[in-house]
C-alpha cells in the first residue's frame, strides 16, 4: 500500500526545501497560455525514483552518502544521483513546486497529492522481468499505486476536482535503459529467448500497454522519454568497451532501435487509438549523446567516468563513503556515478527538454 499520509510534524528535506527554496540554478520556463498543468506524475526507474526503493526490500538503494552530497541538508533521500533528480528539475522548471517527492514517502504532505508525486522505482523497466531480477516495484504496481493515488486525492479534493487534476496534469514516463543494458545486455537473461529486434518489440509493447492504462484512469498528456546511449554509460563502457572503455557501439544501436519504434508507436497508432491525448516521444539519446562527444561546449571535462570511487563502476551500494571517495568538483562531470548523471547534467537536459517539447502538450 502507498504510504500517502505522512507526520505533519515532521521537519524534512523536503519541508525545509519549501521554507526556505534555494534560488533555481536553472530557468523557469513560461508555459504557453493554453496549457493547464495542475500536477506531474512520474513513473518509471531511477532516474526519476525520488526515494520509493528506500520502502522496499531490495539492494537497489543509495539512501546513505555520498549520495545527497549536493541536496539540502547533504541528504542522501533515495535519489541516484548527488543533488536533484529530473523529476525536481521538472517541477521547479515548471514553476509547480521545488522537489518532486516519492509515493512511499512516509512523510508525504496531503498537499502534495495535489501536485504530484513519483511512483518510479530504480531498476525497473518495461519488461517485467527487469523489475523481478531486482525485486523492485514494476510499473504495473506503479499502475496500482496511482490508482491508489486517486482515489485519495478525491477523498482530499473531492470527485470533481480530483477528476480536473487528473485530467489536466503531465505524465511522464522513464524506462528501458535498464531492459537493454542489464536485463539484456549485461545478465543476458533474455538473450536465448529474443534477438534485439524481437526484444525491443516486447519492449515497445508493454511501453503501449502502460500508455494505453494510464489514458484510462484519466491521463491525457503523457511523455515518454527515450532511451540514452546507454553504451556510454561509465559501467557499459567498462563491462564490453574494451582497454579503451570506448562506447559500446551494439548497446547503443539497441537503444536507437527500441527509440525508433516506440516514437513510432507514439506518433502513430496511440495517438490515434487515445482520443484528446497528447502523446508525446520525448528523445534523449540525441542530447545526451551531444553532451558526451562535445563536452566542452557544456563546460564538462569528464563525460566518461562517474564522480564516485574510480568513476568506473561505482553504482548503488558500490558507491559508499565507505570504499568510494568522490571527485573534487562534481560540476565538471557529466555522470555522478557509473550509470547517473549529475544534477548538472541532468538540468541541462531538462531545460532542453522543456523547451523543445512544452508546447507539444497543448
């Protein structure tokens, strides 16, 4: 069950974040004036898990430092990565509120089902296999949960105005890098069973399958992200890019293909199926990529390594105060630790992202 009640009492991060906002490093962005976005709501993996695996029993956690080095207080809440996630940036950007917090949070605010929360788990993906390796909540659960969700934000706001936030609030969906780069890839649990073409149709079909279940409880504009070159990532590099730890060229070609056809599937059949939805692909392989090969233009000097331990494979309970000490400046990283970026990275992505495809929701 999803813990929406918290202790009004209690002082957290995020409470001291709301009494006292830090001035944003980013922009808020103007939305157009036909838009109405009451609340976001995330669902997906870790880069947008805002702490919900820190309530379940898995070892896919980074609630302890030098995760949080950079976020308020130096908290490390559940978030991979060593400040603000996506999901923050998101709503900051939006100007809808500073953090964006998790649906486990036990000291979650009433205020905060108005907003929105995140229902995403870190290590999940489309493929129900990804979340099972891991023991972590897959996005039918996620499903559950924000039915869940609404039932208690009618209970709050009452039927007819828990049907408007509903109704008029963005959705966002994260997923896949997990699938091809550990479930496929890196295990190769599924490799005996598919080839990478018929694996990135499953992928695109349960991705359908999500978009097609949340348009029935009532979501109406939905964006999905793509997938990175997840063959540059720290790890992958290390794992299958030889002495040199180039990209991995296969892994990246993975990702392009499963991006090609769910912005297909996106653009073309869904679209028609979900009347007065706004469905939205949103590509991050393309500026990611561009982050990764002209580092210098974005003020990065390293885009191969993380910020954590050696930058080669620290992730999760391998980057720990305890074996891993951290870079010196984390700003000139692009990836925090082996397979998540920075805050900064991660802002210079979503203020892109924001301003390519805000007007697309209209």
């Amino acid at each position: 069950m999803v813990a929406f009640t918290g202790y009004l009492g209690l002082s957290s991060p995020l409470q001291r974040c709301r009494r006292n906002p830090t001035p944003p490093l980013g922009k808020t962005q103007q939305l157009p004036k036909n838009l109405n976005i009451q609340a976001v709501f995330v669902f997906g993996d870790s880069i947008v898990d805002q702490g919900n695996n820190n309530n379940i029993t898995t070892i896919v956690k980074c609630n302890f430092p030098p995760y949080g080095k950079d976020f308020v207080d130096g908290k490390a809440t559940g978030r991979f990565t060593n400040a603000k996630t996506p999901a923050d940036l998101i709503v900051e950007g939006l100007g809808i509120k500073e953090l964006m917090p998790a649906s486990l949070d036990p000291n979650l605010q009433a205020e905060d089902l108005k907003t929105g929360v995140s229902f995403a788990s870190g290590a999940c993906g489309y493929d129900p296999q990804t979340a099972a390796i891991t023991s972590v909540i897959p996005l039918s659960t996620q499903l559950n949960y924000f039915q869940e969700y609404i039932e208690k934000l009618k209970g709050l706001v009452g039927e007819k105005e828990g049907n408007n936030i509903v109704n008029n609030s963005l959705y966002l969906v994260v997923a896949g890098s997990n699938d091809l780069a550990n479930t496929y890839f890196t295990i190769g649990f599924r490799q005996k069973q598919y080839d990478i073409n018929s694996y990135t149709d499953l992928m695109v079909d349960t991705a359908a399958d999500f978009i097609q279940e949340l348009y029935k409880l009532g979501a109406r504009k939905i964006g999905v992200f793509g997938i990175p070159p997840i063959g540059c990532l720290p790890f992958q590099r290390t794992l299958s890019g030889g002495i040199a730890r180039l990209c991995v060229e296969e892994q990246n070609q993975a990702a392009q293909l499963a991006n090609t056809k769910i912005s297909a599937a996106i653009n073309g059949s869904l679209s028609k199926k979900l009347p007065q939805s706004k469905l939205v692909f949103i590509d991050i392989y393309d500026p990611m990529l561009d982050l990764i090969v002209n580092p210098q233009q974005y003020g990065f000097e390293v885009v191969d390594k993380g910020c954590c331990g050696t930058g080669n494979i620290e992730v999760v309970i391998l980057c720990n105060r305890y074996l891993s000490s951290t870079c010196e400046d984390d700003t000139k990283y692009l990836f925090w630790d082996s397979y998540h970026p920075t805050e900064r990275g991660y802002r210079i992505l979503v203020d892109q992202m924001i301003e390519k495809h805000i007007n697309s929701f209209t």
